[in-house]
C-alpha cells in the first residue's frame, strides 16, 4: 500500500533512492537518515552540504546493495492506538513530504515514519499519501481495534470521514487505499488539528519535503 508514488508529482532518480531506502526499513525516519549518514563515512551525510548529489548516489546503492533491515516493533500498552499525520508541500504545488506517528494509548511514540511524495506536488495529496502511510505501517506491525487518527487537513476529513467525492486530482488510488485499510479497524475516529495543535508528524513530512527537493543525481 505504501509503493506508489502519487500520480500528480514525480520524484529525482536521487530521492527516488532516499524513499528506497525509507521503505527499506518501514518509512522510519531516524533509522533511514542513520543508515545513510553511516554508509556516507568521510562525505557527509543525507543533509550535509558538503555531499555531492554522486557521492550520495554511491553511498545509497551501496547500502541498498548492502540490505537493510526494519527496526524492532515496539510493543503497545493496548489495542488503542492515536495516528498523527500531516502532509508538506513547498509551494503547492512543489515538493512535498508525508509523516505519521504511531502513538499508544499510554502516549509512547511507537513509529516516526516520513517519505517524499513528490517535486511538484500538492498539500492535501501530500496528506493523503500520509495517512496511507501510517495506516499501513500500523495494520501491518500491530491489530488495531480503536483509532483516533489527528489530522488538519478538511479536504481529507471531508473525503474519507464525511463520504464526499475527492477534490484533490489524481488521489483516487489513495483515497481507495486508505477506506479499506480504516474498515479492518472495528473503531475510528478523526480529530480534527487546528494548526496551532502540536503535531509531531508535522516535522517528520518537512524532512519528505527536503528530499523531495534533492534535484538530478
């Protein structure tokens, strides 16, 4: 559920490796950015800019080469389960990132998943593919069986919640994606983040929007 860009945006052959690496061990931010700044010894690392676009490229396929391993799962405290998601576009359209936290019903942060989305992409798909993002990772690493899934977007809210027809061009394959992955959760819910909520997805869809801007490599 998590392999396809958006239809709208395209990414660089050098984010195209990022998010490779990303799905490599299941979106997790931190361990993806360590991986990469590991097999860049000498170079920088993903964000250094002292990297050149080729030295990063080498350094990618060899760790795709290498295998990647996903983190250890964390165990929940419960079957309940809060879903923070947020989407990040740089322009809107331009290039935009997708985050989720996974988060128990004790407030344990249990996943920080992020992935670029696409170099000319709008908000509220970047929105989209976030809450296909984390709605994934959660059914495929636990048994949700209640959801409250916080999110600011309306357009989505409007789609998925309220059963309204997608506004957004080119989002059908993820608003189909994310109604089936929600109807395996016997209790979900929505609420609705005002942009002056916290929401620690957001951070997570900034660094998807930083690699969707890598250009040419």
């Amino acid at each position: 559920m998590t392999d396809d860009l958006p239809p709208a945006g395209h990414l660089s052959p050098l984010a195209t490796l990022v998010d490779e690496v990303l799905a490599g061990v299941g979106y997790e931010v931190a361990a993806a950015i360590d991986a990469i700044d590991d097999a860049a010894p000498g170079h920088g690392g993903l964000f250094d800019p002292a990297i050149t676009p080729a030295e990063l490229r080498r350094a990618l396929e060899r760790l795709l080469a290498s295998g990647l391993t996903r983190p250890p799962v964390p165990e929940p405290t419960s079957d309940t389960f809060v879903l923070y998601v947020d989407g990040s576009s740089r322009g809107n359209p331009g290039p935009a990132g997708a985050g989720a936290v996974i988060v128990d019903a004790s407030g344990d942060q249990l996943a920080r998943l992020g992935r670029p989305v696409g170099s000319r992409t709008g908000n509220n798909t970047a929105e989209y593919v976030a809450l296909q993002l984390g709605l994934s990772e959660l059914l495929a690493r636990y048994e949700p069986r209640r959801l409250d899934v916080r999110i600011d977007s309306m357009t989505v809210i409007r789609d998925v919640w309220g059963g309204e027809d997608p506004t957004e061009p080119g989002v059908e394959t993820y608003s189909e994606a994310v109604t089936a992955a929600l109807s395996s959760i016997p209790d979900h819910q929505y609420t609705h983040l005002a942009d002056s909520d916290p929401n620690p997805a957001d951070a997570l869809a900034t660094v998807g929007a930083d690699i969707a801007a890598f250009g040419p490599g």
